[in-house]
C-alpha cells in the first residue's frame, strides 16, 4: 500500500499554530515521523492562504525538503500557491492535489501539472457535486477526465484517479458505491492510471472512538477490490497492522482472519458473510457491524456498536 501521509493538514490546532509560528521544527519532525512510519509520500494541506501562498507554500517545501526525500503533495485550491511551491521542489516528482471535472480547474489544473512534471490526483465529481452512483463517477473519469490528459498530452501514467471517499455519518449510501468505483477504474485505461482515496474522510463526524475501526475495515474493504494507494494517517499502527495482515495473508489471529475474509469476499464481488464471524468475540462483532453499515446494510448511527447484529 502506497500511503499519501495526512497529517500535515491545516485544520490540526497544532498545525494551525506551528504554521503562524514558522515552527520549522515542529514540521520537519513531522514530516520525518510520518516517513519513518511507512509513508512514501507526504500531503501538504496549507489551506488556501489567500493572504500569504507567495511565502508559506515555498517555505514549507524548504522546510520539509531539508529533511526527507519522498514526494510533496500539494493540497490546496489556490494554484498560484501550488505553483509557487513546485518551484522550490528539488527532490522527488511532487504530486498536485487536485484538480476534479469542473471546468475551470479542468482547464488550468492539468496545465500545470504538466509544466513542473508532477503527478496530478483528479476527483471524479463536476459542477454538480459528487454522483453516488459509482458507474457515473467512473463516466465522469472516462468521459472528462482521462480525455483532457489526451488532450494536453499529459502522461496517463502521472494520474491518480480518486472517486472520493465520503463519510458514513450523513453519506453512508456512497459507501458501498466507492467500493465498486476503486473496482472498476482499475479497467478505465490501458495502462489504467493509479487510484487513490482519502481512507480518514470515511469516518469523519463520527466519534472519536468508533474512527480508527471504520477506518480499518474500510481499508480491508478497498483493498480487496484493489486499492493500492491512499493519503492516509501512517502513525495509526491499528491500520497499519491491518494494511500487513493483508498484504502478507496474515491469519495467525481470529481478527486477522477474519480481515482477510473481508477482503477476499470484496475481492470475489461478494459481501461478507456473518459465518465468517466469531460474534461471542466482541472485536470481531465490531468489525462485522462495521461492514454492514459500510455496505449501507444497517442505518448508520454513533451507537451502531451496540445494536443488534444483522445477519
């Protein structure tokens, strides 16, 4: 799993802080945890800085740059900003993120990417928002998207596909449809260009402690219909933990079997099965309630933990 690490995100207090303060410091030991901690590539989330792009967003490169080698993604809306960090880039191929099928950032977005040979991360939504439906966010990648690379001569292999993940608290019926898309944008293009999701969006606005389990067995989910890239949290050692049962088929333990049934059923087009599950062990209870809420089987709710199981 290619992790995108997030934890440079400007809606952090900390990050917040440390930005006003200039706190080199604060960031490179930030930067270098995350990478230490298995992320191949870092996310830079400044916001727009409307008042400041000309001096934060190469300050931040410099910064962060004097202390790891792996490539800076760039997530904000201001261009200007982006483009003014991609010109203190010295190191590894950075990473715009993003552009989506709205016109305008359509037009410009890719323009640049191309100029400073970055990668470029493109949503699947246009003027009307996001499409639930996980073909139309597929049409929106094969009918707009992937025809504007074409178009600007922009290598196929430097996209990155997200169909955007959304939360189950207010949004669970696009759950179960970005599972589909990851499956089936794998056959977009030939070569297909790369997918990535935002793993943590997932579980936003839900509580605190229920984040880290949706994250995970969402993660199991997205693996197995294929997903090989996302900007996620590299200091989360329970999804890590999750990220290698499955990678090295791992079932020395009842959860990390049963994790590794998750994952193959999704990688079999099926759902997973409630025989698969141990449901006197109440962490494997929690992970199978999880799946049927992220399958938009069982209306999600903060207390779904306590609910009756659905079989």
């Amino acid at each position: 799993m290619y992790i995108i690490g997030e934890n440079i995100h400007i809606i952090s207090p900390k990050v917040k802080e440390a930005l006003a303060e200039k706190n080199e410091r604060f960031f490179q030991e930030l930067a270098v945890s995350q990478v230490e901690a298995g992320a191949q590539a870092l996310d830079l989330n400044l916001g727009p800085r409307k008042k400041d792009w000309e001096e934060v967003f190469p300050w931040m490169v410099k910064t962060v740059e004097a202390v790891v080698d792996v490539p800076l993604c760039f997530d904000s809306t201001n261009l200007m900003g982006i483009e003014a960090g991609l010109k203190q880039v010295t190191k590894a191929q950075p990473i715009i993120n993003s552009t989506s099928a709205e016109p305008e950032r359509l037009e410009k977005v890719p323009l640049v990417a191309k100029k400073y040979n970055t990668r470029l991360l493109a949503l699947t939504m246009g003027q009307s928002g996001i499409p639930v439906k996980a073909d139309e966010r597929v049409n929106i990648a094969l009918e707009t998207l992937i025809p504007r690379m074409l178009e600007i001569d922009y290598p196929i292999e430097d996209l990155i596909l997200d169909p955007l993940v959304l939360t189950v608290s207010g949004c669970q019926e696009y759950c179960p449809e970005l599972i589909e898309a990851v499956r089936t944008l794998q056959f977009a293009w030939d070569p297909p260009p790369a997918i990535s999701v935002g793993l943590s969006n997932v579980s936003n606005a839900v509580p605190a402690e229920n984040r880290g389990l949706i994250n995970r067995v969402y993660c199991a989910m997205l693996m197995g219909a294929g997903l090989q890239m996302m900007i996620a949290n590299p200091l989360d050692l329970e999804l890590k933990e999750t990220i290698r049962i499955i990678e090295e088929r791992d079932a020395s333990t009842a959860v990390g079997h049963l994790y590794l049934k998750i994952h193959d059923r999704i990688a079999a087009m099926e759902e997973p099965h409630i025989e698969d599950v141990d449901m006197n062990d109440p962490m494997q209870s929690a992970i199978w309630k999880t799946t049927q809420i992220l399958l938009n089987k069982v209306i999600y709710a903060d207390s779904y933990l306590g609910q009756e199981a659905m079989a």
